[in-house]
C-alpha cells in the first residue's frame, strides 16, 4: 500500500469538529464561502513546470477543469485502478471509501510536499474541491506555491443560486459564461436564467419564429426609456432596434458549458404577469384583443394555453433542468375579470372567481411539466395557486412569502427582496447608478439567514436554499450587472454553503480583501469599497454622555475627525476606537489616504439636550409597523441611522402631533426635529414643521413654522433635520410638534432636539 493511505488516516483522526485556523492560514489563506474545517500545516508544494495528475473512473470527466488552472500545467490525466495503486505524487482524485468518514456531498483536500489529494464520493463533490484549488490560485501571493493544508467541506443548502434577467437587457453569451465562471468559483450551482418577459423575448422559438424577429427588439436600448416612451417593438433589422436573442444552438451551448462548472440552468419563461412583447406579435392573445397592453396576457383564451405548451416543448427539449420557471408575479386578476373570454372559460368550469382560474391554468401547466418530468416552480404570488403538495416556490416578497410556503408544506428557494435583490442600492443613492431602489449593502446580504425561525421547526426541511436576484431594468451593460452583483454575491455564497454559527462578518470582510485581486484578475466591475464615513452615535442616560463610533467600507486605518465643527485634514486624528464625549459636540470626519481626502465628510451632532427622559404625549399615534422605542423613542438621545428598520426611526401614517412636558419652565434657543426620507418604503418629509409652546398644556402660541423647500421629486434616501432658532430665547413648559403628512406617505422621526 503506498504512503497515501496512512497520511489519509492519520489526517482523519486529527480532524477538529471546528475550523483551526492558525496565524499563518489567516494571512494567506481565505476561501470564500469559508471551509467546515481548514487547517495548515508545515511545508508547501510547488507545481512543478507538468504536474502528474490522476483521477479513479468517476473523476475522469470533472478533471478536465484543471485545465482552468492559471499557474499550473497538468500532464493528460491517467486512470487510478484501485486504492493500493494510488501515486505517491502529482495531484490525485480519490473516490472515497466508508474508511474516509465523508458525507455523501463533502470533499477532502489535502496539500502535502508530495502534490495534493481530493477524496469524494460524487463527482459534484470532487468539482467543489478543484474549484477551491482555483481561489487559492487567486488568492494566495504566489498561486504556484500552496502551503500544506487540510481542507474539509460540505454544503449546507443543496440549491445555491443566483438569478439574471436578460429580458430587461440583453447581454452576450460570453458574457454569461464569465458570470458562469465566477459563479462556480464560488461554489453556486443553479443559474436562473430569466429569458421572457415584457421588454424583450430573448430565447428562439422555431414554432413562433415572430417572438424572436420583433418581440426580441425594441425601441430603446435603455429599460426606462423604454418604459416611459411608449413600450414599443421593432423588426430585426430596423435602424433602431435594440435588444437580441439567444438562437437554441447558443442556449444549448451555454447548458453544456454550465454543466461542466457543476451548474444547472434553470429556464424563466414569463408570460402570466409580464407578456408585453408576446401581445405585440399575438394580440389576440390578450384579453382586450389589444396589443402593448401591459400584464394583459388572457389566461381565459384556450389558444393562450395551446401557446404556452408549444413554448413549453422547446424549452425542455433545450434544458435538462428539474425545474422550469413560469413566472405568474404580477398577473393581471382585474383584466381577467373583466374579459368576456375569461368569464366564459369560469362560466364553463364552474370557478367562482379569477383566482380560481389562474389555479387552474397553473395547475394545467404544471401537469404538462409532469409528463415531461419536470416540475414547475414560480414565484410565491402563485402559492396554493393549482400547485400540488410538492411544488416548489421562490419566496421573494419579503422574507414573508417563503416563510408561508414552507409553512405551507411546499419546498421554497428563498429569495427575498429585502435582503437578496441586487438591483438595490449598495452604497449611498446619491453616489451611485441609478437602481431600481431599495438599500442592500453586502453586509446586509451576509446578514440573511434563509431559515428563519417563524418557519416551524417540522417544516424548516422544506428550505432547499436560496437565491440572488438580478432584475436589470436599471443595468444596461454587462460591467454595470457586475458592478451590481459583485461582491454581494461572494456574500451569498457564503450564507448558502457555510453553516450559520460559523458566519463571522468580520472574517468575512478579511477574507474579503483578498477576493478583490481576483476579481481584478478576472476584469470584474465590481463595486468598490466606499470611503464614505458613518457616524453613529449612542447616548447613556446614566452618564450623560455620547459614544462617537466611526466606520467605512474599508479595512486599513485611515479615518480623521474632528468635534469642533471644523473638517478634518491630514493633521486632524485618526479613529481607532469610539470616542465618548460629555457635551455636546459637531463631529465631522472623512477617509484619507495618506495626506490626501478621498472621501466626502460626514457629520453627526452629539446632542446632549433639554428634552431628554422628559415626558411626552402624542395627540397622534405612532404606526405599528414601526414603533421604534415606543413612548421614549423622541426623547431619549438616539439618533436614527440610514435605515428605517434601525429602531430609532418611528413612523406615522397621519400627522404627528407630539407634546413634550418640561415639568417646569424651561428656557429654549432652539428647537429641532430630524425626519428619514426612503422612497422605497414610502417614507418622505413633511410638508412643514410647527413648532407650538405653552405655560399650561392647554393654550399653545405659534413659535415658527419649517416649511419643506426640497423638490417633490427628490428620490434618495437623505435625512433632513428641520430646525427652529429663536431670536430671543423662549420661555414655556410645554412644546408642541406637529408635522403635517402632505404626501400620504410615511413620516420617520428620531429625536426631538432642545437647547
């Protein structure tokens, strides 16, 4: 028996139930998503200028993606009979055995002198470790050298995904292979791939020829052009068409390439919610016999349904995928109840109402995917929807939709919009592209927790995994999907693959540093670190003081501030821990590197106020959706942050009317309140601020009005303080604030401020 077997042995029985990881695997090595077990020992190897390779039958096939190595060559790979003829150098792929102790999905690496070991039992599993030989290729200062190490993994979700739509624009099959590339480099292995929907049919249909040569092309390159210029198609051919398709050949193609990365594409045709592009070449498709008419799409009309199955037979001739993708969000209940068409198929059938229709023409088509063997799945909008017991769901309205699902029984992906939308801004709205809204940082992203824990314990089975999405109304080119996805997609990864406990946002972040030059490597666009600086400040009612804490995006020291109101330069102090401060105070601070300011200056106000502890009466109540801190939440010397979730924003959907009792006379200069504005919940400012005082409580004397001069339109999430100076200081016991909601929308206050 050669040396392999006794190195295996022992290399098992020194296996810790967690990671160990020394000083030296923290500096050099850092996979993402991180390992169950790493550790590195002493010694490395160096690829030599033909690294021997040999692999048992079933690794023969997944040994060709060492080719994909970008330091090392590798001789033609040779068959590995049995375990007593393994090579004692070179890289070998080992099938495992029940000596090896391995689940059925996991993989051991292990690095010695002698070369590199991968034991699997499923090729799947074997792929897993050569993909993490490429990221230490990527990621360690000389990807020919590898220190000696023992890795073992396993995935904890079986589905690990990511969405793209190239329906919104449409991208190159080169491309697609890139985002293909990097997505396998990070252990996902389910490409959603959105095809169909209102601004563009982007897959050849050869029964429906049409689709391709008109529905396929439109009048703007620009989603939003589009959209608000009338929503309109052109012919192939024509001078202004914008827009393509991807021919069977080319799609097949990319199943094949996908394949190969261990990923499986799963097809999205949608046309029960989003069918603009089929009614412009089909209009006696939609309910009205109108084309263009948005969410239209008649499911009453038997020749919609004839349609949909002929689609339907190419798309599971062209993808091997489990899973076919119907869409059905958004669909359009009122046209179907108003359509003659619609009410006669109910009439016939005896459904009461539109609902049951659309049930009925899911669960028609998903009986069709059955005799395909294949199994539909749609958004949550469709649950209960005709699906039967074992249909799956993306849950993606929230985190609620899926909770539902698997409560409901049904297996569920979950994708939700408030964590795993990546069309959302990452970075301040008014630094960044145009998005389709939202605030989705990545450290929001590695936040998420797919099982949540009001999906009940017998159910939780039911969670498969969870998925990235990428709508691209908003991302016209290829570099912009990048820039949108990457690095929040590396921070999915990691929610999907490594257990929960083993999550640690500040490994992540280190590890993190070290994935930048491969993007790099790999010409990624990828959203750069923001040098923008956040100020938050904490107020202990026991000690009467602030605790200024400083953060960016960034990993090195190089945040300068000041407390006297001044800007920071290059000789103002550095942050390195938070600083706490017993009076009032104006902190601003920027990011510098090396003497120079490369970051924009941010400011915070440490107030330590009149009004704090005091009481308060509301006239109006607060929303229950956000309460924030309840009665104290006014008063007690916290300030809100950027989001609204954050508990010290508390929202009302009427007026506020709130009356602060000094309990004596007090003395006031001036008077403020600070409102966060967040078109993408709805929250805007006021219309104006009233500002009222009174010596009983009862009969209150108009002190100054704050009138909202900012523009209607403004759509980016900002707060705004609304401040009242007096000219002469003022004397009452009772203030009163009221700010009026002009916009029906919701009002977020934080603090009111009094000196």
């Amino acid at each position: 028996m050669t040396q392999y077997a006794p190195r295996l042995i022992l290399g098992f029985w020194v296996i810790p139930l967690i990671a160990v990881m020394s000083a030296r695997a923290q500096h050099q090595v850092s996979i993402i998503p991180k390992p169950q077990t790493l550790e590195i020992h002493e010694g490395e190897f160096v690829f030599p200028a033909n690294t021997p390779c040999y692999a048992f039958e079933p690794f023969l096939e997944v040994a060709a993606l060492l080719d994909d190595h970008p330091f090392a060559a590798f001789a033609p790979v040779e068959r590995i009979k049995s375990h007593r003829r393994i090579p004692e150098a070179g890289v070998r792929l080992v099938e495992a055995r029940d000596i090896d102790k391995l689940a059925p999905d996991a993989y051991r690496l292990l690095i010695d002198t002698s070369g590199i070991t991968i034991t699997a039992h499923q090729p799947a599993a074997m792929r897993y470790g050569i993909l993490t030989l490429m990221q230490l290729a990527y990621t360690l200062p000389n990807g020919g050298v590898l220190p000696a190490m023992l890795i073992e993994d396993k995935p904890r979700f079986g589905y690990r995904g990511l969405h793209l739509d190239v329906s919104g624009h449409f991208y190159p099959v080169s491309f697609l292979k890139k985002f293909i590339d990097i997505m396998a480099l990070y252990k996902f292995n389910s490409f959603h791939w959105h095809l169909a929907g209102g601004p563009g049919w982007r897959l050849e249909i050869k029964r429906y020829p049409e689709l391709t040569q008109k529905a396929a092309w439109r009048t703007h390159t620009r989603w939003k052009d589009w959209w608000q210029k009338g929503r309109r198609y052109l012919p192939a051919g024509h001078p202004n068409a914008s827009g393509g398709y991807y021919t069977q050949d080319e799609a097949r193609d990319l199943v094949a390439y996908a394949k190969r990365k261990g990923i499986t594409i799963v097809p999205e045709i949608d046309v029960l919610g989003h069918a603009d592009e089929v009614l412009a070449v089909y209009p006696q498709l939609s309910c009205t016999g109108r084309p263009y008419q948005h969410g239209e799409f008649c499911i009453g009309n038997e020749e919609t349904f004839t349609f949909l199955r002929h689609v339907l037979e190419e798309v599971v001739d062209i993808f091997p995928s489990t899973y076919i993708h119907i869409g059905g969000d958004e669909a359009n209940g009122n046209a179907w109840e108003a359509c003659p068409k619609c009410q006669a198929l109910m009439e016939k059938k005896g459904l009461k109402d539109v609902n049951e229709l659309q049930r009925d023409v899911v669960k028609r088509l998903n009986t069709f995917l059955q005799s395909y063997d294949r199994k539909l799945i749609g958004p949550d909008e469709i649950l209960g929807k005709g699906l039967p017991a074992d249909a799956t769901i993306m849950g993606w309205r929230g985190t609620v939709g899926g909770i539902r699902a698997a409560n409901a029984g049904h297996d569920v992906i979950m994708t939700p919009d408030s964590h795993l939308y990546f069309d959302h801004y990452q970075g301040n709205p008014s630094t960044q592209p145009e998005a389709a809204g939202g605030y989705t940082p990545v450290q929001k992203v590695y936040g998420y927790e797919p099982v949540s824990d009001d999906i009940a314990a017998d159910k939780r089975k039911h969670v498969l995994g969870a998925q990235g999405n990428i709508r691209t109304e908003y991302m016209p080119t290829a570099d912009h999907v990048e820039y949108m996805v990457f690095p929040r997609a590396l921070a999915l990864a990691e929610v999907v693959w490594s257990a929960s406990a083993d999550r640690d946002w500040n490994d992540f972040q280190r590890r993190l540093q070290h994935h930048y030059p491969l993007l790099q490597r790999l010409h990624v666009n990828y959203y750069r670190p923001s040098y923008e600086v956040d100020i938050a400040v904490d107020f202990n009612a026991d000690t009467l003081t602030n605790t200024i804490s400083m953060a960016t995006e960034q990993r090195e020291l190089g945040i300068r501030y000041t407390t006297d109101g001044k800007e920071p330069d290059a000789e103002s102090p550095v942050y390195t821990k938070p600083i706490e401060l017993a009076v009032p105070a104006v902190v601003k601070a920027a990011y510098f590197v090396d003497s120079g300011r490369v970051g924009p200056v941010a400011a915070a106000k440490a107030d330590i106020h009149k009004a704090i502890g005091k009481s308060i009466t509301y006239q109006t109540s607060w929303d229950d959706a956000y309460p924030a801190q309840a009665e104290s939440t006014l008063l007690n010397g916290q300030k809100g942050g950027k989001h609204a979730d954050d508990g010290q924003w508390q929202g009302f959907t009427n007026h506020i009317d709130v009356t602060v009792d000094f309990e004596r006379r007090e003395s006031m200069n001036n008077v403020a309140i600070s409102f966060l504005q967040d078109p993408a919940i709805n929250a805007y400012q006021p219309g104006e601020v009233k500002v009222l005082l009174s010596d009983n409580g009862k009969n209150f004397r108009e002190a100054g009005t704050l009138v909202n001069g900012a523009s209607p339109q403004e759509k980016f999430r900002q707060v705004r303080t609304f401040e009242l100076k007096f000219d002469t200081a003022q004397t009452a016991r009772y203030l009163r604030i009221v700010a009026t909601n002009v916009r029906n929308a919701l009002l977020l206050a934080d603090e009111v401020v009094v000196y």
